[in-house]
C-alpha cells in the first residue's frame, strides 16, 4: 500500500514535539532552581542547593523518557515502512534507508537547513599549504546535519626526525578535533561532533594511491623526466618536447625539485593525459575513482619570469572528451594570476554512480600562452576528500611549497542554522546521522516543520 505521508509525519511530529518539551522541562527546571537559590533565604538556598547539587541526576530522568519515545518513534517507522514493502530486516537501519528511498522516489521532503563553511590557517605556522572543505556529498546532496561548531586542526607528525612516526615530505599528518558531544537523549543535545580524525597531507609527491587523503595520480609533481622533456607517466597530447614543453631544472614546489615548463606561441593548447586505472605503461595510474564520491583537485602553476598576457593552464578529469561532474572536475589558473611564485587552484567535485569506461587527467590550455613566455606547471593532485565523521564536512589537506611541521594548525568553522527542526528531531529519536541517511530536503518542503507544533 502507499504511504501515508501526513499521517506518518505528524505522528513523528507528534514524537519529536514530546522529545523537545522533555528538554524544555530539563532546561526549565534547572534555570528555576538556580534563580531560587539566588532569591531564597539562608535555610531555603541551603535546600534548594541540596537539590541542584542532584541536578544531573533529575535530568537524566528526562533522558530516559527521550529514550523511550525515541523507541515509540523507531517502532512506528519500522511498522510503516514493513507494511509499506517488506523490510530486509525488522530495524531502524532498515527503516530510514526504506523511508529515505521512498521520500525521493515520491518526491516528498522536509525543511532544508543552510550550511557553510571557513578556513582559517594558523598565523604562525611553518608550511604554508591549504585545507579544502565540502558541504556536498558523493551525490550532489548538501552535507545539512553537520554540527554546528570549530574544529581544530593539528600537525601531529611531520618529516622532521624524531618525529614519533616521521613521514615523507607533503605527507604531514592532521589530528582533526570537533567539539564535544552529547547523547542524543540528553539535555544538552546536539552539542558538538566529538569527532577526532587523523588526515594526511595531500601532494603530488604520492602516488596511484586508493587511500582517501593521498593523491590517484601518478608523477603529479612532475620532477622525473625519463625521456628528455616529457614527464614520466603523462602522456603528451598536444605540444612538442624541447620544443615546447621541457623540464624545469629545480623549479618544482619544493625545494629541489624539477617541474614541467610550457613555452608560448599565441596557438598552441599544449595537453598531457593520463589514464587512470592502468597499471604501467606510459600515461597511465593504477589509481582510480570511486563512484558516488567526492574528490578534491589541486594544481600550482607560475610563470617563468616574466608575466604572459593570455593563456590558461587547466587540471581537469574527463572521460575522454566530456569533464566530469557537468563541467565542474576542473581547476584553472590564468595569466592574471600568476606570478613568481606559484598560484593554486583548488577545487572540489562528484563522481558518477556509475563511472565512465574512460577516464583521464587531463593538464592543458584551454587559452593559449603569449608567444616567447614560460608558464611552470608542479603538483597536480586528485583526491578523494575524507569526512570528519558520519555524514560530517568532506576534507583534504593540500601541501605548499613549505613543508608543514609538528604544531601548526588549522580551524575549520562550520556554521549550522538549523531551521531543519524536523531532520533535526529525527536525527535525534532514529539516529539518521550515524546511519549515514539525510532525508530528502527543500526550501519549500512538501512537509513543513509544523508537524512539531
């Protein structure tokens, strides 16, 4: 039979509504007891304190009436959602995966909540690389049930020795620390993440890697040149080695390294490819792309010492004629932008549930460079971004051309509005968040937040 919509979300309504004035009682009571022993006499603040000392206690009476009508609320959705289409299984994981599916299927949704997001590096640090946030997931869907808090971010081992695991160069790792929690059943619910995450610095230095956090491609710091002129495991498209395209001799991001340099002519769009998911060859990576998930692309570029007047240098990755993800895996530097010291581009996009049989990175012009004019090209890097926890912000750490070391730091600020109160509340009593489910949302939802009322 079909769902009955209204019926169903106002009877969770119902619930959520209930949870909240257990909260409100819990919060009420607390603010009252503390006025009365500012109000009250000598002997009567004595015995009101008495009782505030036991506050934690009273309250967590209301966390067990939350747990119970959060019981009622999972047992009401199971019942439904089995009458509905028979469940794989009698949960709740069951249930909010089949209500979600349906939700999108009937085209019925919820109150939307607006996100953001801020970076903001540490004043002191020693490495001067970036960290790359999303707010959409692998499936184009906004990430609403973020918590709403800082998180901070830490070098917790570096490149340095004596490092307690030292690691390589453009491989420094984050602790990420999110705000506390606090049980959903409880008062002070929803607090913060309580999320502790370990991140790995992304470069070009790493290679074919199928970690979240480490680069798919491969030689994407272009500093080996096997073949004179032409880096290794890229595959030159369009342009001429030592004609126009050559190694930059210690030019590359980090010290010491070589780096890909392109010479101008007004015409030539120089291209290099590579194909990913191909062990060996040349311009090939045994890394690859996962299908529904988000990845991180990043590309440093200068110009060779004296400023072009045109020409844009672009990373993207195709499936051997289209962009991906509607245009949007690419990034691109232009002319006006660069300098003697390298600019960077970043950028974020969504694989396909269903990945193309191609698939390629692709560095080129999509404008050609001024004639007589040098552009460097180093660390081009594709990564699949890591979330800080269930259905939590998609981050990668991007490395600079200073190593980053033990104690520099990072905040990342993530700002919730809440108006989604009924995700918000359902989270709360059928824990969507850790179940990995967001409901289908929209700013003129076909079941507003009324339901609570």
């Amino acid at each position: 039979m079909a769902i009955n919509y209204g019926d169903l979300f106002d009877t969770l309504g119902a619930l959520v509504k209930t949870a909240d004035d257990v909260r409100t009682w819990q919060s009420d009571m607390a603010t009252r007891l503390r006025e009365h022993v500012t109000e009250a006499g000598t002997g009567e603040a004595e015995a009101v304190s008495s009782l505030l000392g036991q506050l934690a206690t009273v309250q967590g009476y209301g966390d067990t009436v939350t747990g119970l009508v959060a019981a009622a609320a999972q047992s009401h959705l199971i019942a439904v959602m089995d009458a509905e289409q028979p469940l794989p299984s009698l949960t709740i994981d069951a249930a909010v995966a089949a209500l979600r599916d349906h939700m999108t299927d009937d085209s019925e949704t919820i109150e939307r909540s607006t996100v953001s997001s801020s970076v903001t590096m540490g004043s002191g640090n020693t490495g001067d690389g970036t960290v790359v946030v999303s707010l959409v997931d692998g499936e184009g869907a906004d990430l609403e049930m973020v918590f709403g808090e800082t998180v901070s971010l830490e070098i917790t081992n570096d490149a340095q020795l004596g490092s307690t695991s030292q690691q390589s160069v453009g491989s420094e790792v984050w602790t990420a620390r999110g705000e506390a929690s606090a049980d959903r059943a409880g008062v002070n619910w929803p607090a913060g993440s309580g999320a502790v995450k370990t991140l790995a610095t992304s470069s070009g230095l790493q290679e074919e890697s199928g970690t979240a956090g480490l680069n798919v491609l491969n030689g994407g710091a272009f500093r080996d040149f096997t073949t004179t002129d032409t880096p290794d495991h890229w595959t030159v498209a369009t342009g001429t080695p030592s004609t126009n395209i050559y190694s930059q001799s210690s030019g590359g991001l980090l010290s010491g390294d070589d780096a890909l340099r392109f010479r101008g002519d007004s015409a030539t769009l120089h291209k290099l490819t590579q194909t990913l998911n191909t062990s060996g060859g040349v311009g090939a990576s045994a890394g690859d792309l996962k299908p529904s998930t988000r990845y991180a692309l990043a590309l440093y570029a200068k110009h060779g010492g004296v400023s072009p007047s045109a020409g844009t240098v672009r990373l993207s990755i195709d499936d051997g004629s289209s962009i991906l993800d509607s245009g949007n895996a690419a990034v691109s530097i232009a002319f006006g932008t660069l300098g003697s010291s390298y600019a960077l581009a970043t950028g974020t996009f969504r694989t396909p549930a269903a990945l193309p049989a191609t698939r390629r990175a692709v560095v080129e012009f999509t404008t050609a460079l001024s004639s007589g004019h040098d552009l460097v090209v180093s660390h081009a890097i594709l990564v699949e971004m890591t979330p800080l926890y269930d259905r939590g912000p998609l981050v990668a750490v991007i490395n600079g051309p200073t190593p980053f070391v033990r104690g520099d730091t990072a905040e990342l600020e993530i700002t919730q509005n809440g108006q989604g109160l009924l995700q918000q509340g359902l989270d709360r009593l059928l824990g969507l968040r850790v179940r990995g489910v967001q409901l289908p949302t929209d700013a003129s939802p076909t079941r507003a937040d009324t339901v609570i009322d």
